[in-house]
C-alpha cells in the first residue's frame, strides 16, 4: 500500500531546517539521523562493555584452574556480557541503522513517529545503567545465565528487581522502535515505490519489526511472572508451589529463538544491499529474498522446542522441532544460493563493505551447519551443554550479525559524514576481525565436542590447549575492535569528499544514493518520484 | 513535516499513522497480557 505524499507532508519550514544547538540537539532529538547516531554511538559503548567482559572470561579460560576471578564473578560475567551483546550492541545498533537509512531508502523525511523515537531511544541508556549498577548492589548482578531460568534465577539477589526492570525498558523500547519502522514504511513511502520496489534492508527490517511486536511482549510476560514469584509468591515457576519450571523455557524460547532472527535478518538486508553494489550486477533473485526473509521469519515460531531437547519432550514433539528447524535451512540456502549467484560473473571489488559482506557469507554458514548439527536430536544430546553450542551461536552473532553490522557502516559511512574512511586502516580491521575470530571461535567446536561444558570457569586439563588458543584469539580480536571507534571519528573528522554515490563506477539502487554526501537534515524535501 | 519537531502536518497521514501505531501497541499488549492469562490458567489445572 503505497502511498503518496502529499505536497504539505513533504514541505518543510525552511527557516527551521537546522538541528538545535548544544545538547538539546541531542536530549531533544526528533530527527531520525541524530537518533541513528545515537544508538550507533550507544551500541558501540555497549560493544566494549559487553566485549571486556568477554575478556575476562577468556582470561580465565586461558588455562585450567581459578587465576583471576571467583566462580560467582564468573557467572555474572558470562550472563552479563550476553544481556549487554544481544540488547544493548546488536539490536540498538540495528535500530541506529534502521533509523538513518530506512527514511533515505524509503523517499520519507523522517520517521513516523520522531518523539516516541526520542523516547525509545532515551530508556536505553537508564536501562543499561540500572543493569550495569546491579554490580555494585549486595549479592552482585545476576548469574544465573541470560535465559533466567527458573529456579536459579530466583536465587539471585538484591539485583533481581534491577535486572527485570531493565529488561522490561529494553523491551519497551525495542516495541516502540518496531512500531515507529512498521508504521513509517507502510505510510510514508514515497510515490511509486511499492513493496517489491522497496531495497531489502527495509523489508528485512520490516519482517524483523513484526517479529519484535510478537515476542518482546511474551519476554516482558515472562519476567513479569518471575517477579511475582520471587515478590507475591505466586508459583507460575515453582514446582513446590504447583508450578512448572519448565514452561518457563517453552515461554522463554517462544521469546528467545525468534531473537536470534531479530539479531539476524537485518544483516541479510544489509548484506543484500552490499553485495550487488560490489558484484555491480542487480541482486539476484531479489523477489526471492524476500519470500525467504518472511519464510525463515515464520518458521521461526515454531522451532523453539531444539533448544529444550534434553528437557526431555514427547518423541513426536522431538521429530517436529527437528524436522522444523532443518526446514530453516531451505529459505537460508536460497538466500545463500542468490548471494553466491549474484556475485557470479560480476565485476567484483573489494571495498571494506564487501569484505565483511563475502565473510558474513562464509562464516555465517558455519554457524548454519552447526545449527544444523544441533538439530539433530540425538546428536544434541551429546552437544547440548558444550561448547559446541557456544562456538555455533558465536559464529552466527559475531561473523553474523556482527559483521553484517560493520560491512552496513563501512557501506553508509561515507553517506552519513560526506566523508571517505581510512581504507587501509577499514581493511586491517577486516582482516584482523576476520582471522582471529576464527582463532577464537572455531577451536570451541573441538572442545565443546571433546566434552567441555560451557559456563564453567575452570576445566579439565585435556582442554588446555584449544581454550588457550581460543583466548589468544579473543584478545586479539578484541583488540583489532579499538580499530573501528578510530576509523569513524577520523571519517567523521574530515577525508576525502565523498559523492553523492560514494562508491564511484557501482550502481546501487536505494533512494539513499540520490541525495548527497551527507544528505541534507531532512532527507527528502520534496517526496521523490520512483519510477 | 515541521524540520525541528519532524512533526507530521498532513492530516489524513497523521491518522493513518496513529491508527497504525495504536493497532500495533495492542497487539503487543494483547500478546504480553495473553500469554500471563494463558499461565494463570496453566496454573489452575
């Protein structure tokens, strides 16, 4: 349903087309540009927070034996440095991309909704701050692992209360920034761009906010139902109260399996936008891409069950989650096939984009087939618990929705600032991210199926070597990261003019290359005819 | 649309936005007291 703009949407006060002065431009933010910036900006501090405490735990794992910190340490960092990943780098540095690009993409001036954008944006920061304080309340922050399952989360301390109050501000927020992408895509496209003109990193998100509307909600239900149990005494979760801790995982994964999808669809968007603009040949199969997009968004909601095998569950039950989730790979293997096919024959150029864009494309299949492996019933069992399962989602959120993140900024960068980045310097941070993420990563395949459990901060010695090799890796990856944070303020500093094309003798085809480098406050100020 | 507040000036797009947003603010309502309603009832049997 596309529909025009009328002449008085599109008009601006001209004499106002100026953002505010000072902080006001940013406490007060409407535009959709400022706040992208902000969540970029936000997303990134939480990417180091979050990636110090993975630094810790791979200091202790470097070898076996407790060195550096006590055990319950250990598990704060283990549940922490996924909370702050997932919720406070991936999805708000989803959300920052969403907001910069999908007005541009779309002929829109701005979002929708710009003060409920001011104010999805503005929880964040209190939500991470009240989770990030619980290290300092009596009893330390949560342990008891990301997913909170019951009874053990029930035992965490006074940071209880803290940490579901944050999350519930991460989830209000994450519905709010659903909200604004669905309604601004489905009013206020400009003339003549229907649904199947529309570039694949607004559908992409456009799939991933319906999703968010359906799942962040039950999340929010869920710890709600935790907080009474642990204040109001009711039993949703206590099995001696009559309850069943284990529809506390049916809940959670109804709520946790589509995450992964949330983290992950928008970085086929970008991926899709990349890699005809690299291959300079039209994506193909676009039309298919998006069917796959709402095929793999679907089947999303009904796999959970691979994350509960060894819960134990009807054998019938067991076949369908199985036969389900391996029925996933079938919309991803198209979305492989048609980036692999676009890229055949094309003239291809290796710009820092498209670097991280060709080793999402590898390395995210390893977590694919990993993913595929998991599957397996039986062979889960064996696997589940292990560090198998931590290198497979690793691979799928690092080289994955990680890297789809830094090939979309190394891809719009230009456009945003007007400047051109350090090439050398964008292609060492590749190659340094792309090496040592394997070095830390690949190795936990080998542990995970020699027997290593995962969430533990000591081992036995067999394990000694890989996880010392892993830990080299993460910190080198680590440190190649501090790269990324140089090479945008420089950009943004000054650097070669960028065009309005930015990428000279390509032919992208989002609406976003049609304004100059960098476009002007107020996208469009006449809605554009798409022909 | 106003440049400082990016406040939407057409009318009947304005509508159509808060119809959408409203709808969709339900829906995630619907889906979070739903699924306590559904527990509640789980617990009772």
């Amino acid at each position: 349903m596309a529909h025009a703009h009328s002449s008085d949407t599109a008009q601006h006060d001209d004499h106002h087309d100026q953002p505010a002065t000072g902080i006001k431009r940013w406490l007060f933010a409407t535009n959709h540009k400022d706040i992208g910036t902000m969540y970029l900006v936000f997303s990134l501090i939480m990417f180091f927070i979050g990636g110090a405490m993975a630094m810790i735990i791979r200091a202790e794992l470097f070898k076996p034996g407790l060195q550096l910190v006590d055990p319950v340490f250990f598990n704060q960092m283990t549940t922490n440095h996924a909370l702050i990943m997932i919720f406070g780098a991936v999805m708000p540095a989803f959300v920052g991309l969403a907001n910069w690009m999908i007005p541009m993409q779309i002929g829109a001036p701005d979002m929708a909704l710009p003060r409920m954008n001011n104010f999805s944006f503005w929880i964040l920061p209190f939500a991470f701050t009240l989770l990030l304080s619980t290290l300092l309340v009596p009893g330390g922050m949560a342990a008891g692992g990301w997913t909170l399952y019951p009874p053990l989360s029930l035992q965490t301390g006074d940071s209880f209360p803290m940490l579901i109050f944050a999350i519930h501000m991460m989830g209000a927020s994450s519905i709010m920034g659903a909200i604004n992408v669905i309604v601004t895509i489905m009013n206020m496209r400009a003339p003549g761009m229907n649904l199947l003109k529309m570039p694949l990193f607004a559908w992409s998100w456009l799939i991933t906010a319906y999703l968010l509307i359906a799942v962040m909600p039950v999340l929010a239900g869920a710890v709600t139902m935790l907080l009474t149990d642990h204040f109001f005494k009711t039993s949703f979760f206590n099995a001696a109260g009559g309850g069943d801790p284990v529809m506390f995982e049916h809940i959670f994964w109804f709520f946790g399996h589509p995450e992964v999808y949330i983290m992950v669809l928008p970085a086929f968007g970008i991926i899709s936008e990349i890699l005809p603009t690299f291959s300079r040949k039209p994506l193909f199969g676009a039309t298919s891409m998006i069917y796959a997009i709402a095929s793999i968004a679907f089947l999303s909601f009904i796999v959970w069950g691979h994350h509960m095998f060894a819960d134990g569950m009807p054998v019938a039950a067991q076949l369908f989650y199985m036969m389900a989730t391996m029925l996933i790979a079938v919309p991803t293997g198209v979305k492989v096939f048609n980036w692999t096919a676009t890229m055949w024959r094309g003239s291809l150029s290796f710009e820092p984009p498209m670097l991280f864009a060709i080793a999402f494309l590898f390395l995210f299949s390893i977590g694919g087939f990993s993913g595929l492996m998991l599957a397996i019933v039986p062979a889960d069992f064996q696997y589940n618990q292990t560090y198998f399962v931590v290198a497979h989602f690793h691979y799928v959120l690092v080289p994955g929705a990680i890297f789809g993140i830094m090939a979309g900024v190394y891809y719009w960068l230009p456009k945003w600032t007007g400047h051109m980045y350090n090439m050398t310097l964008a292609k060492w941070h590749f190659w340094l991210s792309a090496i040592f993420v394997n070095v830390l990563f690949f190795p936990q395949h080998f542990l995970g199926l020699a027997g290593m459990p995962r969430r533990i901060p000591d081992y036995a010695v067999q394990f000694t070597d890989w996880n010392m090799v892993s830990s080299i890796g993460g910190f080198a990856f680590g440190l190649a990261q501090i790269l990324f944070p140089m090479i945008i303020v420089q950009c943004i500093r000054g650097g070669k003019k960028a065009s309005s094309l930015v990428w000279e003798g390509t032919h992208p085809t989002g609406l976003e290359w049609t304004l100059p480098s960098p476009p002007p406050y107020h996208s469009f100020t006449t809605a554009p005819e798409v022909p | 649309m106003n440049a400082q507040t990016s406040q939407i000036r057409d009318a009947l797009m304005k509508r159509r936005v808060r119809k959408g947003a409203l709808g969709l603010a339900m829906l995630a309502l619907a889906f979070y007291f739903g699924f306590i309603a559904l527990l509640v009832l789980h617990s009772r049997h």
